[in-house]
C-alpha cells in the first residue's frame, strides 16, 4: 500500500507570486477557510507525518507528497534519523496529477487537489490518504486501514445531510459570504450519490481504492470537472473521501469505525491557555491511541506549541527540536 500526503508552503514567495494574479475582490487570502494563513502555513507538520509513518506503518511501501513546485527538504531529516531507510519519498507535482488538465492549474484549493490524487502515476489499488497536518501515534497494522474482507476502513460518524444543510444557516459571514465548513463539504460529497446521511470525517488516515475514482469520474466527467474548476474553495464544493465512503458504504468496499478511542484532534489556539496541557492529559486516557491531528498550530500559544512538538517527539521515538516551527 503506497501513502500520499498533500503539502503546501504558503509563505514560499514563489508560491505567493503564482497565487497573487488570482486573488480578486473576495479576499481569498484573508479567509481561512478559503485560502488564510491557517490554511497555507506550513509549520513543519509535514516531517511529523512522514517520520510517524515510517516508525509505526511498515506496511507503506511508498511515500508520495503532492505538492506545487515546491519541496519541504525532508533528505537531511531522514539521513539522521532514518539511517538506511528503504521506503521511497517521491515528490509529485500538480501538474502531473492535473495532466490533461493544466488549464485549471495553478490550483490554491485542496479540495480540487483531492479530486485528482488517484491519477499519480504507478499508485496502488489501496492507497492511504494523510492530511500533512495528520499523524501516527502507536504502531499500526494493515487491518487498521483495510479490513480482511478487504474493504477501506476509514473513522468517522453518521449525520444527516439534512441536520448538516440546518446547522449551515447559523454559519458566520465574512465580506457577505457564509464560511464554508468542513461538514458542509462532507454533506456535498454525500449529495453527488443522492445520500440522505454522510460521515462527519474524523482527522485520520483515509483508506481508498484507486480503481474507484477511476471508474466513478469516467462515467461522470462532469462532476470531477465541477470540483477542480475551482482554484479556491467555493461553497457547493464536495470533500471527495466523503463521496468515495458514501459509495463504499452503499456498495461494500469501506466501511466505518468509531474515532472514539483510537484518535486526538489538537486544535490550540493563543486565547486558549492551559490548552495543550489539557488535551495531552486526555490523550493518556484514549485506551488505544494510535492517530492524532494538530490542527492550526501556527495560532498556539507558545507554551502550547513547545508541549506539542516535546509530546510527539516522545511519542514517535524522533527528536523534532531541529525542524519545529511556529
């Protein structure tokens, strides 16, 4: 099974030059939930995820980092503390995965991004998907990700897509937009198969099958065409794991398991203190922790940030003190 991240570095100046032609009156730089700094900013996760796959996943064979014409310089990382390392890290740009396609690259938005990662060349029926924010605590084994029967197994719970499209009416706006959620993204993918219920994702690994998309999008172009038409998020796009579980559920290639006591989400924030000291002492208490996500850790308190990056050095066996950024 190969493992594909995705990986940004907003503050890259040429990545900035390549984004700023596109920027138009809505501010999309000023929105974190279209193209902000939360979205953008790389704090170094990147290399956490990489080295806790490595540690705890010896059923990878592959690590693909989709990127655009950019590099987060994992070599000297992994030479000092991955000696000898045999699992291969290969940087793919958008334009391949966008081949055929380059007219609607560049491309700011990751839900166009995730729409096309099934098309990196030579990736395995089985794949794993990590956010570069995502990571691994504990050791890992395949029937984490695939069951026996051979279904993706993914961590989440049922909403009505109903309940989701009434929750949406109390969404904040900005610049007289309504914020574009995250559940309301899982709620589209649902919608596209005509799904009265979907998956409130949690923040873990996703489990898919390459074969999949490829049959889904070529019997519906149209609707692959209407997600990566878009290079930054619009409201009405769809989260495609969430179209791919809906379909796997409905159809008996995915099934669900409960987040409830094998995942952490750490979302710290600088008006949150105590934060961090908090949730690691609840991460004690999960009985099999063994996925974790850091969620805007550019926003932590420095207090915070320093008992994350001390915490998951611990856990993954790794010293992070040399790559941590804030």
């Amino acid at each position: 099974m190969d493992c594909v991240l995705t990986w940004v570095d907003g503050e890259d100046p040429a990545f900035r030059s390549r984004m700023t032609p596109y920027l138009t009156g809505a501010r999309e730089d000023s929105r974190n939930d279209v193209a902000g700094r939360a979205r953008l900013t790389s704090c170094r996760e990147i290399v956490v995820a990489v080295a806790s796959i490595l540690r705890f996943a010896p059923y990878i064979k592959r690590i693909f980092i989709v990127t655009d014409g950019q590099d987060p310089g994992l070599g000297p990382f992994l030479e000092k503390h991955f000696p000898g390392n045999k699992v291969p890290v290969v940087i793919v740009d958008h334009k391949v995965i966008f081949e055929g396609y380059e007219g609607y690259l560049p491309v700011f938005n990751s839900m166009s991004i995730e729409t096309m990662l099934w098309r990196i060349p030579d990736l395995s029926e089985d794949f794993l998907y990590l956010n570069d924010d995502y990571f691994l605590l504990a050791p890992t084994t395949e029937a984490d990700v695939l069951s026996p029967g051979g279904r993706s197994v993914f961590y989440g719970t049922p909403m009505r897509v109903a309940w989701a499209d009434f929750l949406r009416k109390f969404h904040r706006k900005k610049d007289g937009k309504r914020r574009i959620s995250y559940r309301d993204t899982l709620a589209n993918g649902a919608r596209i198969i005509g799904a009265k219920d979907f998956f409130m994702l949690a923040h873990t690994p996703e489990a898919m099958k390459r074969s999949v998309f490829e049959a889904f999008f070529r019997d519906n172009p149209d609707v692959m065409l209407s997600n990566i038409a878009h290079r930054f998020r619009e409201d009405g796009q769809f989260n495609v794991q969430s179209l791919y579980y809906n379909l796997g559920v409905r159809n008996g290639f995915a099934e669900c398991r409960s987040p409830k006591d094998v995942s952490i989400m750490l979302r710290p924030l600088r008006n949150k203190r105590g934060y961090m000291k908090r949730k690691l002492a609840k991460a004690v208490r999960i009985k099999d922790l063994k996925f974790g996500c850091m969620n805007s850790l550019q926003d932590a308190r420095e207090e915070d940030a320093r008992l994350f990056w001390q915490w998951v050095s611990d856990k993954i066996g790794v010293d992070f003190s040399t790559v941590q950024k804030v």
